[in-house]
C-alpha cells in the first residue's frame, strides 16, 4: 500500500517533496505542450533566428571569415550530433522532462558563453575615413590619410572566436534532450489522433521563433555594439555605416533568460502522465513493422550501452523509418543553409540592407513555415491518416516544392559603382579620382557608400564630390554633390547603398513563402510516421 502510494506521489506534477494539489491542473499533456512550445520559440529564436541574422556582425566585429563564420553556425549542428543517438537511447527509460529540464540550463550556459566576447574584450575602434571632416565629405582640406583608431589585434580574436564556437556547441547539446525525448514523451502520453496536432503547435512554435529572431535581431543591430560603454550620440556613425556594428549580444541574452523561465516548468513534470498505460495498449496495435516481436522480446534496450548495436540494427532493417531519416535529413540540409544565410542572401542578390533582409526572413517565415507546420498536422488528425499515407501526403508536398527550387536562381543586377564598374560622367576610364572630386582629397579606407536618383553608388559621399549634408528623419542627406550627371533632377545623394527593388525581388519572395509552407507542412507529418513505423 505505501509502495503503491509513493508511485501516485511520483506521477503528480512538481519536484521531490513540493507537489501541491494547487499544481496539479497543470499534469497534462496539453499544459506540458503548452511549456513545451515556450521552449520551442525560445530555441527556434536563438538557435535559427537570433544567431543567423548576427553572423555577419560577427565576421566584421572579429574580422571573421565566411569559413569561420559557417563554423561557429554549424557548431550547434556539430555538439547536437554527438549526443543525439546515445541520449534518444539511454533517455528512454529515464525521466525525460528532468533531462529536458537539464538540457535548458545547459542551453542557457552556451548562450551566456557565447556573450562572452563582448564583456571580456575591448570596445570595438573603427577606422574614420576622412581625417578632417566626420562627414567624408568633399573639402579642399581634406587630407586623403584616413585616420585610425587602434585595433584589437587579430591574434585576439582567436580566443573570441574559439568562445562563439564553444557556445554555439553547447546550445546545440542542450537542445538535444528536447528534440529527442521531448517529442517522445508528447507522443507517449497523447493519442495517435492528438499527437500530430500536438507536433504542429510545438513547430508551428519554432518556426514564430525563429521569425521574431530574425526581426529582433534586426533591430537590436540598429544599436550600437558598445551602447553602454559610449555616448552613441558622439559617434560619426550611423546604422547604415559600413562601419557600425550592431548590438549583436542582446538577443542573445534575451533568449539565455527565456530558458531559464521555461526550466522550471518543464522539470517538474513526472516520468509519466497519468493515463500512460491505457494509451500504450492502444498504439501497440498501430505498429507498422514485422519486427514487433523482435523489439517485445527486447526490453532491456536503452537500460545500458552494450545493447546500443542490436537496437541501430534492428532500425536498419525497417525500411520505413530508415528513408524517413534519409529524406528528412537532406530536408533540413537545405533549410539550415537557407536559415544561416538566407538574410544574406536577400542581401548578395537583390541589394537589400541587413536589417530589412532580417525583416523579410521574419515575415515570410512566419506565414509559411508556420502554416505549413499547422497545415500538415491537421491534414494528418482531418482524414486520420495512418503511416502510408502521411508518407504519401509528404512525398507531394516535397516534390511541388522541389519545382520551385529554381527560384533560386533569381537575383536584381548589381548597382553601378562609379570608378569601379562604370565610369564617372568626365572620365572614360575606370577611376576614383574624376574633374568633379581631385581637389577633394578623398580616402578609400573606408567604404561609406551614398546613392544618387540614377541609382549610381559612389564609394564615399567625398567621391560624389558632396560638400554638404543634413540630417532628415534620421537618415543623413548629402547635398551640392558636384559628380552627379547634370541631367539629374536632383544634386542630393542618399547615405547607404542603393536599394530600387527589381520585378525578380516580388516574385522570389512569394515563390520562397510556398516553399517555406510545403517543405514545413511535411514536418509533423513526418515525425508522427517515424513513431507510428516503429512499435511503442
């Protein structure tokens, strides 16, 4: 009798002795998936969308490579992939929201690991690149030697780099808990009915994350780096200065605090919801494999190592599960590009600033992986469908989507740089230095470009021969610029380059939310296949 009491104990909701009656409204599936999608957002907000909008901030504040900055991206793939097997196997016989719970705070330290660079190094110097005048503009004055602050040496940054990475990894370990087990215990204490639904919230959570990081991300690098070290209203720098660097860490930080709201919650939940027995008679019917009868005579799997091979092996030879991984595989292949550069590439292609490419990422993912997350989940709980047909379901949505792949070769020409790939309007050949700016002493060790109504960028408001500015709603206005072509209707430039939107700009936009919506309608589909393929 004390022993049977000291079990209901362990199956309320809370931690070790505290288990109040008040609380246990709350030991539900549906209340676990509500923190569950918390979770969800937060890592969604971090992980793809907070680190992805940041990772060129970061290669110009520690002078990182593209190859440098693809690693410290992939480091949360690469920490996730050592642990993945061995958790999912050993976790499942353990308390699984407990490892859940462990995974978040380790997730939280990775984070506050990766903020690290900015609190222990140096303010960040830049190079201003006119001697005379904060405002590069033309002056017969001007000397044409810039003037430099003194920089971090590169041999520095090497520790910095080595902190992003080692946060990175262990963003990527701790969150594998969640991917595995959390998933796993939805499904073990749900219906097969429920669960698909249940996975579309908890998607559906990630992908609303990851678009709020992007557009997070975006704002909080209109901020200066070092905003509370500096009096920003001092600098001779704007948000759209090649030179500035963003707050980068803030977002970070914000999403160190968000797992450590969710830890608590999900840690107190027991090994088992009530009603677990029930639901597990029910699903071993639903099973569809051959090999049901090996796994039964099996049950000392995930209780030790030595038993790890003959458990890989019986899942190679199920066919089902074994192309599910494949695909799903190749499937986040492609989205994890898309996710780390796809900001990017709205940049590269279409001419597009880094906070509205952050804002684009934003907008079209929220409608469209979302949906297509909510899409696919209740498609699969509409019909009922049962393993061939979500397979089925999902084979469709994949190869629409796969039609538009050539979407990607869509892009906007390149703007004219006057001395670079077009000449100025009294020169013939390629060349900086023109009638209307040589006795302006302009440098060229800072790019600082300005765009005239011709859509014609200038390396510098001094190289467009500007002799005046002004400030209007916030953006800097250069006025009597003297190289513009005197058919122009207007002798006033505009800081940052040029960024007029081609026909091809509307069409890939739209072309990237479908796919957005079909490769993530599959999401839900998938995972409620892969459990259904293999028995409870």
């Amino acid at each position: 009798m004390a022993q049977g009491t000291k079990e209901n104990a362990k199956a309320k909701y809370g931690c070790w002795i505290f288990r109040p009656r008040c609380l246990q409204f709350l030991n539900t599936i549906k209340w676990h998936v509500f923190w569950h999608c918390i979770y969800s957002f937060c890592e969604g907000f971090i992980v793809n969308g907070v680190i992805n909008i940041i990772i060129v901030t970061l290669e110009k504040r520690y002078e990182l490579t593209s190859q440098r900055s693809g690693m410290i991206a992939s480091a949360n793939d690469f920490g996730a992939a050592v642990l993945f097997i061995i958790v999912g196997y050993l976790g499942t016989h353990a308390n699984k929201p407990r490892l859940m719970a462990a995974g978040m705070f380790l997730m939280s330290l990775g984070c506050l690991v990766f903020s690290l660079p900015q609190f222990v190094g140096d303010e960040y110097s830049f190079t201003i690149s006119s001697a005379n005048s904060s405002e590069n503009v033309c002056s017969v004055s001007n000397s044409s030697t810039g003037s430099c602050s003194v920089k971090t040496s590169k041999e520095n940054y090497e520790g910095y780099y080595t902190l992003l990475l080692l946060g990175n990894a262990l963003v990527g370990i701790g969150a594998v808990p969640s991917f595995t087990l959390g998933l796993t215990y939805i499904e073990e204490n749900s219906s097969s009915r429920n669960s698909p639904l249940y996975f579309g919230f908890t998607f559906c959570s990630a992908a609303l994350g990851v678009a709020v990081g992007y557009i997070t991300g975006a704002q909080t690098l209109s901020l200066f780096v070092d905003m509370y070290k500096v009096d920003v209203s001092n600098l001779a720098l704007s948000p759209l200065s090649p030179q500035w660097v963003g707050a980068w860490w803030v977002g970070i930080l914000a999403g160190m605090g968000g797992f450590l709201l969710v830890l608590f919650p999900i840690a107190a939940y027991p090994k088992r919801l009530p009603g677990y027995d029930e639901l597990q008679k029910v699903k071993v019917s639903e099973a569809q494999t051959k090999s049901e009868e090996i796994y039964k005579e099996h049950e000392e799997f995930g209780k030790s190592l030595k038993h790890l091979p003959k458990s890989l092996w019986l899942l190679a030879k199920n066919p089902a599960f074994v192309f599910i991984i494949l695909g799903g595989t190749v499937e986040i292949f492609i989205i994890g590009g898309l996710a780390t550069f796809g900001a990017k590439l709205f940049q590269e292609f279409f001419n597009v600033d880094i906070y509205e490419a952050g804002n684009l990422m934003g907008f079209i993912t929220v409608p469209g992986s979302a949906g297509g997350m909510l899409f696919g989940g209740y498609i699969v709980k509409k019909f009922d469908l049962k393993c061939r047909g979500i397979i089925r379901f999902s084979c469709a949505c994949l190869f629409l989507c796969m039609c538009l792949g050539p979407s990607f070769l869509a892009s906007c020409p390149s703007r004219p740089i006057a001395g670079v790939s077009t000449s100025y309007p009294a020169n013939s050949e390629l060349s900086f230095v023109s009638s209307c700016n040589s006795d302006c002493g302009c440098s060229t060790a800072g790019f600082e470009p300005v765009c005239d109504v011709n859509q014609i960028v200038y390396f510098s408001p001094c190289h467009a021969g500007c002799r005046g500015v002004s400030v209007v709603n916030g953006s800097k206005i250069y006025e009597d610029c003297s190289c513009i072509n005197s058919t122009a209707p207007s002798m006033t430039l505009t800081s940052g380059e040029c960024s007029d939107r081609c026909a091809l700009f509307y069409l890939f936009c739209v072309l990237l939310f479908f796919m957005m919506f079909l490769t993530f309608s599959t999401m839900s589909p998938t995972v409620t296949a892969m459990f259904r393929c293999i028995p409870p």
